[in-house]
C-alpha cells in the first residue's frame, strides 16, 4: 500500500511540474485587506485555487482563509477539520460493514491530504494532525478576541474511486468538506467543538464563511457547487471555473464530463438546473423541484438560494444536501421510482431552509432539520397530489416504523452519531415525522407552518438554532404553549409499538 501511495504522489508532482508548476503562496484578495469590525465579526474569507490532475485522481488547492476570532477572548491555536485523511487507512473509513462493497466499489487504495506548506500571517508556523485518524489539524495562531488572521495552506488532496463524501465516479468527482474549514469554539469546555463524519446526514459543524474558488478542469467537463458558477476561460484542453458564495457552513461542489444539462425557473426566478445523463430523468427532477420551491415560498418566504443545481451522482448511500446542491445517486434516476425521487427532491427543498439556512447543529440537534425536513415533504406531497397520496405515503412508510422496537433506547432527539443509517430513517425521520403530524392534529396545519415560519426566520441572523427557539416559535405563531405536548410525544412515539395499528391518519 505504501509503495502504491508514493507512486502516486511522486506522479502527481510530476504532472504538476511538466504542466508549468501551480502559483504557490498567498492569494491576492480586497476581502483581506478589509477590517472587520470586533461587534460585526461577519463570516471568515476563503479563496481556493485548485487544479484537477485527472490522471492522478487527485486536486492541487491552494487555500488563504481570512480567519475572525468570534470567541470572546484570544486564540493560541485553531482547530480545523480535515477529514480527507479519513481515507488514509480501511480502519477509518464510516461506513457498515454491509454497505461496503457498495460505497467502495474499486476496492480500497489509500488517499487523503498530502500537506505541503502551512502559513499564518505569511509566515511558516507549527501545526499538527490530531485524533487517532489524523482528521483535525491544529494550528499555531496568534488571533486577539474579535481579531483576525490569515492562514494559508498548500496541499494535494487524494481522492480515490468510491461513493463517498469525497471520491471519484463514472460520472462525477464528489468534493465536500474537502478543504480545511475551522471548528466551532465551545467557549464552556475551552476546545473546539469537531464533530466525527456520519455516513446517514448532515454532520459538518462549522461557522459561515465566504467562498471565492478557481477550478481548472478538463474541456468538456460540467460543474456545480454553492453559490455562483461560471466557466470564465477555455484553452488548451482545459477550462477555467470560477464559484463565489457569501455566508454558507458547507461549502460542496461535484464536477464529471457525461452530465447533460437542463434547467428551468420558478415563478420567482430561481434557477433550477439538473445535471443528468439518465434519458427522461431531468424533466422529472426539475419538475419536482420547481414545484416544491414554489409551494415552499408560499408557506416560509423566499428561496434561500438563487440557483438549486439537482446532480446524478456516483454517490452509493442515499441522497446529500448542502447548500444549493444536491446529490442523487443514479439508481434513484429510473422512471420506476419516480414517486422516491420526487421525495428526496422535496427533502432537499426543505433542507435548503431548515438545516442550511435556519441552521441547526447537523449532530446532536440532527431532528430539527431531518424530522421537520421529512414531514414537509409529505405536506408538499399532499399539497402536489392530495390527501389520499399523502395518507397512503404515511401509512406506507411511517406505520412500519411505529411498529418496530428500537434497540439501545434510541430516541428521536439523541446525537445522529449514535445511529446507524437504518435506525437514523427510522426514529429521526420517521418517528420524528409522526410527532410533527400529532402535534398538526392538535394546533392545525395553519398554525403549525406558521411555526415553521418563524422557526425559519429566527436562523436569519446567523446564529445557531435550537430546540428552545423551535418551541418558542410554535408558541408565538399559536398563542399557546406547546412544550409539554411535543416533549410527551418526542419521548412517548414509541408507545405505538404496543398498539394493533391497521390505519394512520
């Protein structure tokens, strides 16, 4: 393994040298030059630059992060994550034994991060992988309380064939969490607060940031990602890309050369494009999702993004959502299950206000986005396709999961780490469905999106949502209290395990 390792490395410098070598060190930017006010932080500055070696299966990235000091006092060190490395050694690797042979479908070769360089304020400073899988990196900083620095980072990101967070396709290269992105200070233990990768949802815990990215890729080649996308060059087989995207947590991006592409607009002009090889398959995802975005406007407001790129991915376990992209693994492009796409579409619509914008710790506060997230889907079911479709779509999935005992006394708020990914489908967006679906029987559904609402618009400082914030927003948009209620059946769904259920409404 070793031997391949270096091979490897030894050939991507190579290509790097022969192609005239990548400009290494800082990047010029306004955005550092700027102040940042000690009461306004704002978000952190990220400027990547990044060559894809397609021969080498692997990335050049140069990173500068204009990094802000929003912890209330001054930093020695930042911890960021690092989770590339995760692919270093099988041990690593999350993923159940069972899903194996799926994710990993070229056999496993190790990747991961090859770090070159390491500057803060232009000077070399120490750092160090930490964990036993190496996936944060501690560096050493100098940073006053509500003061900034400047890091810099020059690597090679290894990527190997999988249907991973990170990997290589047929159809697609998958980037997320790929670059060094600094943890959550937790100012009542005195650390960052670094959260471990889940195969089953969202996990990236992290602070807002502005992203300004430069991609060559081969001609020919399709991209997508957060924010804003345009091919700004084009010679010598290769293409210039450039993203930019203001205040997001989870920066993605996916890119393959046998996408075709299609797209449409809702009402309200937002961009939706759909990014398929899979004949018949793009009408249906656009459909879908123009639909569900119009529906959605309705009840909480404006889209939060402008443009919402819908990708077919490589990807082996079910569908991702970051902000602005979607991935959906191929085998769910069929025209057999429609009905499953067309769910997943109107999951990721939701999520694209609660989870990423109205944003939630993705861990241990994981139901305040995939429960609600679930349940507005059905509601945008019901509202596409009436009230039968959506009664039949519950008693379908969710009664099963009502009658299962749950090992481990797993309950709907409890950290998504301690799940696997069938229990994760079963408790939190199933059962958690369930208790959204009671508690609409008891305020009304008119009430209850109300909730949803102002739920929303309490994420739109920036802050970081919690339960107390959800049940306060239910509470205003009602005139009652409903913490009593929703705390009874959070931790009492279970009870219908016990009872003969032949029909749910």
């Amino acid at each position: 393994m070793q031997n391949k390792k270096l091979i490897r490395i030894i050939a991507i410098v190579l290509a790097v040298l022969l192609a005239g070598g990548v400009v290494v060190g800082a990047l010029l930017s306004a955005m550092a030059e700027q102040q940042t006010e000690v009461g306004n932080p704002g978000p952190h500055q990220c400027e990547l630059k990044m060559e894809y070696l397609d021969d080498e299966q692997a990335l050049h990235i140069t990173q500068r992060l204009v990094y802000i000091n929003h912890c209330g006092h001054p930093l020695e060190a930042v911890v960021f994550y690092g989770v590339g490395n995760l692919f270093r050694r099988q041990s690593a690797l999350t993923v159940d034994d069972g899903d194996w042979d799926r994710v990993f479908f070229a056999g496993y070769l190790p990747a991961g991060i090859e770090l070159r360089s390491v500057r803060c304020n232009e000077k070399q400073t120490d750092f160090g992988f930490q964990s036993e899988d190496e996936i944060y990196l501690r560096v050493d900083c100098d940073v006053p309380s509500g003061g900034q620095c400047v890091f810099e980072f020059e690597y090679y990101l290894l990527l190997m064939r999988c249907g991973a967070f990170q990997g290589v396709g047929d159809n697609d290269v998958r980037l997320s969490a790929f670059c060094f992105v600094p943890g959550v200070y937790d100012a009542s233990t005195g650390q960052f607060n670094m959260k471990k990768p889940l195969a089953h949802t969202r996990w990236l815990y992290c602070e807002a940031a502005d992203y300004r990215v430069e991609l060559t890729l081969p001609t020919g080649w399709l991209l997508c990602a957060t924010g804003a996308v345009e091919k700004v060059s084009e010679a010598d087989g290769r293409a210039l890309w450039r993203v930019e995207a203001e205040g997001v947590r989870d920066f993605a991006l996916s890119f393959g050369r046998r996408w075709r592409e299609a797209e449409g607009e809702t009402a309200s002009n937002v961009r939706v494009r759909a990014l398929t090889n899979v004949r018949g398959a793009a009408g249906r995802m656009l459909d879908t999702a123009i639909s569900a975005i119009g529906q959605c406007e309705t009840w909480f407001g404006a889209f939060p993004v402008e443009t919402l790129t819908l990708a077919q991915s490589d990807i082996a376990l079910g569908t991702r959502v970051f902000t602005g992209v979607v991935w959906l693994p191929t085998d769910l492009l069929s025209s057999g299950r429609a009905d499953e796409l067309a769910q997943r579409i109107r999951f990721a619509v939701a999520q694209q206000y609660f989870g990423l914008s109205a944003y939630v710790e993705p861990s241990s506060d994981a139901w305040l986005s995939d429960s609600l997230c679930e349940y507005i889907a059905c509601l945008l079911l019901e509202a596409a396709s009436g009230r039968d479709r959506f009664l039949a779509y519950v008693n379908r999935d969710w009664v099963s999961a009502l009658q299962q005992t749950v090992p481990g006394g797993l309950r709907i708020t409890s950290d998504a780490a301690l799940f696997d990914a069938a229990t994760y489908d079963l408790v939190v967006r199933q059962r958690g469905a369930v208790v959204l679906h009671e508690l609409r029987h008891a305020m009304g559904l008119d009430d209850l999106l109300a909730g949803f609402k102002r739920f929303y618009g309490m994420g739109e400082d920036g802050r970081t949502l919690t339960e107390k914030d959800f049940v306060s927003a239910l509470d205003q948009a009602s005139g009652e209290s409903w913490e009593a209620f929703l705390t009874d059946w959070l931790f009492n769904v279970g009870d219908y395990v016990e009872q003969d259920m032949t029909w749910y409404e």
